[in-house]
C-alpha cells in the first residue's frame, strides 16, 4: 500500500496526513481504515499507537520497523529516559501494539508536569525551504515541544499554526499547508532559554538509545550536581543558592511562561534535590542542566546518571571486579568535586592538597574523572570553546527587547550601560567581556542613557503628571522635585528647563 517517504524529524502522524493528500481521500476514516484495517484508531500528534498494524500494511517503508518509527518519528525519545525502565517498556508496547488505553499516561503527559503547546506550530523561514526543497511542508518533531519555543536554525520564534495539538475529532489529520500555517512578516527573534532547551531536545530526540535511570540514580546524580556547585552543608542541600543560579540563566518571565515558576524555589525544584518518588519532565530536567552542565550533550549526561550505582544504600562489599566498595568510591567522588568547586580548576585542586584523590580516581574512575573535568573545563571560562559571535548575537537581541520593553516606561532608573547590564543573564562575565561581544559593545554605546538624558526623563514624567493633574509648577520647585541640586545640573537639563520658558 502507497506510503510517502518520512522526513527527517518528521512527525508520523504528519506522513500519515500527507499520504491522504497524495491518495486523494476525502474520507479520513477511509485513510484508517486502508492503513490501519480499522477506522477508529485515534490520529494523535505524539505517541500514536498500533504501529505494528500500521506496518503490516505499507510494508516498512525504507527497511523502518516498528522501534525506529517510535525513535525517529514519535516524541517517545523524550518522554522515554524520563520515566521508569518499566515504564519506557510498557509505553513502547503501547504504541507498538494495539495500545492500552492510556498510552499517553505512561509517558506521564497527563500529569500537571508536562504541558503540550496548544497549536502545532512552525518556523516560517524552514516551511520555505521545506517546499523549495519537497514541493510541501511537513511537521517536524522538534517544534512541537513546549519550552524549546525556537528554531534553532534560524534563532527565531516558533509560530502557532491553525491546527490544534489536540483535535477535537480523534480521527483528523491535517497536514501542514499554505493554509494552516500562516506567517506574515520577519520572525521575532528567539529568546536564549527557549533556545537552550531546543537545543537539549534535539540532543534529546536524537539519542533515542538514551538510557532510563532509576529514581534512586537520578536522586544521586542530583546530589552530587549540588555537591559540585559547592551548594551543601552536610546531607543539607542549600535549595535557594541553586535557585538563584537558575534565576541567573532564565529569565522568571520564561520559567513563568512554561509553568516553571510556582513560588519562590518551587517545589518541584526542591524536590528534585530530593530523593526521587516521581517522575520529572524532560522542560525540568533540561532546565537545570541548562544551568549547572551548560555544554554537555543531554545524550552523555543520560549516561552518565545510567552508570550511577543502583542500589538504596551503598554496598560496603569488596568489588571483585574493582577492588573498592561503592562507598568508598562515591566518598572519593565526593571528596574530589569538593577540592575542584573549592580549587575551581583541576590542576589547582591537585596542587591544593588533591592529588592521592585524583590518583585514586584515575586508577579505579577514570571515565567519571575525566568528563567531571572536562564538564568544569567548558563551565569555567575556557573562553576558547566559547562561541562568541553566537553569543553576541543572542546577548544583542535580549537588550534590543529590554530596550523596547523600558522605552516607554518613564520611572525606570538610569538606563545606563551597568543597568543595560544588569538585564542580561551573567551579567558579570558579559561586562568582562565585551571587547568581543560588538554588537552589544554598539548597541550600549548608542542606547545607554546619560546623565543629562536621565535628568530630562525626569523632569518629563513631573510635568507630564503636571499637565495631567492641571497643576503647574515653578523652575526651582520643579528641580527639587526632580532632585536636581543646580551643581548637578547638566548642560542637557538645563537648556531643556530654558525651553519650558520659551514655550511657557
Ligand atoms: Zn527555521
């Protein structure tokens, strides 16, 4: 039976509407029933199911089998490593076969966690090249995933199509067109978190091997993350020190917008430095990896929380294999992420009193040794691997949107270049290095408020309450009020004041 050729990232559900368009049918239970031999099987946009039947009937198209059309072609790959190995396998089942029902409750979508936009939605500038390339659109994976809000290609927004992510028919599939995906004028630009996260989805959606840790795993990855960053007292983990961290990477306004930011630290942050009871979202995993291992592969990291011991207390047995027992090894661990967060580099932390731990480690850890090094390395200004043009580029664009969000607003403070500054995440190291960061050197030359500018603000936002409340003023009362002492008074402000009694 005629199938079409998949897309890369192609959303199967998206193949499936377009074979309709290419078969001419009118009837979209006809279409399920020709390639399902049963016209009630739901068109679902993410995990859809009886796959195996599916197959039967188009006769797997480009040697594709039922697991790598759920690796390739389904949101599986990132809900997977997100719930129990139990879990993962039951899900697979659910899709390949002829579906429990609740096959989108094992992935855990239907808790409050995991949100799905609303509409499927598109880059503009990829719809283009997709028909110049295809002579049709299609939908892609990636862009349906809330958080990664970007297209990483063309560092814009995603737009929302007409097409709802949930249909109210169970049995419509649309396929993208002209029609449903309306786009008028330039994309606005993307915003750095929504990137980040598109970034770590598709590492995501393209390790489809990835590994499902256990509870007890990811309880003890997200221990020794906070061991690393220095954030611990004793067994006390210091929640509100992590969390400013994430607050100085994302922006509240997005952690709001994704359903993030509940209260102060919330909970499920808390709870993630806990033990684990319950699954996390692949937005929460990724959000704080965005933070704490900027630059590692989401695939690697998956791995490496894999190879983490699996047992509740730590076995005080003697490895045949190794000659140590877990406890010692994670002690050593332990002790070296210390001397590292304290030295801030590997060879000073082995200057500093570190070198029998990292001859230990080397001998009985090596793989662990070496990529905690490596991840410090990247994490720690090695300004080498640094992109700094990307960097430049996405800085840039966010003080364009402050820019324009504060033009307006009379009574925010001084505009100036450290106020400009201080918008942007890492505000510090941006500061330190603007000699190559251009574009934001130029853009703070040209907007960063004077002095005298500032004064003018000021004496605008009285006479404008003034006019406003029918009040008028004297000079000097006007000055006071504005908190203009006559010494600093600038040649701006001045001749702004000999103005008013121009035109007065
Ligand atoms: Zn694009």
């Amino acid at each position: 039976m005629y199938f079409p050729m998949l897309h890369q990232d192609e959303l199967l559900y998206s193949a499936l509407a377009r074979c309709r368009i290419h078969l001419g049918l009118d009837s979209q239970k006809e279409l399920l029933r020709q390639h399902f031999s049963d016209p009630w099987v739901a068109a679902t946009t993410d995990l859809p199911n009886h796959l195996r039947k599916l197959l039967q009937n188009i006769g797997r198209p480009l040697g594709l089998d039922a697991a790598l059309l759920v690796r390739r072609h389904t949101l599986f790959p990132l809900y997977a490593p997100f719930i129990t190995p139990e879990r993962r396998g039951r899900l697979e089942k659910a899709m390949v076969e002829d579906g429990e029902s609740g096959t989108l409750g094992l992935s855990g979508i239907t808790t409050a966690a995991v949100k799905w936009p609303p509409w499927l939605r598109l880059c503009p500038t990829c719809l283009a090249k997709m028909h110049a390339r295809h002579g049709e659109y299609y939908w892609r994976r990636e862009w349906q995933v809330i958080g990664a809000n970007a297209c990483i290609e063309h560092l814009c927004r995603l737009r929302d199509s007409r097409v709802p992510f949930r249909r109210i028919s169970r049995y419509d599939f649309q396929a993208a067109s002209p029609w449903n995906c309306p786009h008028r004028g330039p994309p606005d630009p993307a915003d750095v978190s929504d990137l980040l996260i598109a970034r770590g989805v598709r590492q995501l959606l393209s390790s489809p091997g990835a590994p499902s840790p256990t509870f007890r795993q990811w309880s003890r990855f997200y221990h020794s993350l906070a061991v690393e960053r220095g954030a611990t007292t004793g067994h006390h983990v210091r929640i509100d020190m992590l969390w400013q961290r994430v607050l100085s990477s994302h922006s509240s306004n997005w952690l709001d917008s994704n359903g993030l930011l509940i209260s102060k630290a919330p909970y499920w942050f808390v709870a993630m430095f806990r033990k684990h009871r319950k699954s996390f979202s692949f937005l929460q995993h990724l959000t704080v990896w965005g933070c704490f291992r900027q630059g590692q592969d989401a695939g690697s990291l998956l791995l490496e929380v894999a190879r983490l011991p699996d047992e509740d207390k730590l076995s005080d047995e003697v490895s045949q294999v190794t000659g140590h027992t877990d406890r010692q090894l994670f002690r050593q661990r332990e002790k070296w992420l210390k001397a590292l967060s304290k030295a801030g580099g590997t060879k000073r932390a082995r200057e500093q009193g570190g070198q029998a731990i990292y001859f230990w480690l080397y001998r009985h850890d090596r793989q662990w040794l070496m990529a905690t090094n490596a991840s410090r390395k990247v994490e720690h200004g090695n300004h080498c691997q640094i992109d700094w043009a990307w960097r430049d580029r996405q800085l840039a664009r966010r003080l364009i949107r402050v820019e324009g969000e504060s033009a307006e607003d009379l009574a925010t403070p001084r505009r100036s270049q450290t106020w400009f500054l201080s918008q942007l995440p890492h505000s510090a190291s941006v500061e330190k290095n603007l000699h190559r960061l251009p574009l934001c050197s130029a853009f703070l030359d040209k907007y960063a408020e004077s002095l005298g500018e500032y004064q003018v603000r000021r004496l605008t936002k009285v006479l404008i309450n003034d006019a406003l409340a029918g009040r008028a003023r004297n000079k000097w009362e006007l000055k006071r009020l504005c908190g203009l002492q006559s010494s600093r008074t600038t040649e701006l402000a001045r001749c702004f004041l000999q103005g008013l009694d121009e035109t007065l």
